[in-house]
C-alpha cells in the first residue's frame, strides 16, 4: 500500500500565496488616504512563503 504520492513537507503559506510577501493598503493622514499598496514581508510565514508541517 506504499503510494508514491510524496507529500510536501510544507504547506504553501495562504496570505501571501506562497510568495513571502503581501501588499497592504497604505493610508496616510487623518483622512486615511489610500496612497496605494505597499509590498511587505508576510508576517505569517516570515518572508518564506511555506508553512513548515509539524510532523
Ligand atoms: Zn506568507
């Protein structure tokens, strides 16, 4: 029953679609302006894009 489907050690990290990064919006002044997006490192997976399985 040994299948050769080798699963990924890691999962794709959903914010950032496995890019490492995310654009957020940017707003500046009281009004909060929408100045246009920014690209930023992804916070949930760090910058790598995978999330690392626990076993
Ligand atoms: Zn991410």
């Amino acid at each position: 029953m040994a299948r050769k489907t080798a699963k990924p050690k890691v999962t794709p990290c959903e914010p950032c679609k496995g890019t490492g990064e995310v654009s957020r919006t940017v707003h500046v002044g009281r009004k909060r302006r929408d100045v246009g997006q920014q690209t930023g490192i992804c916070l949930n997976c760090l910058g790598s894009g995978e999330i690392p399985a626990d076993d």
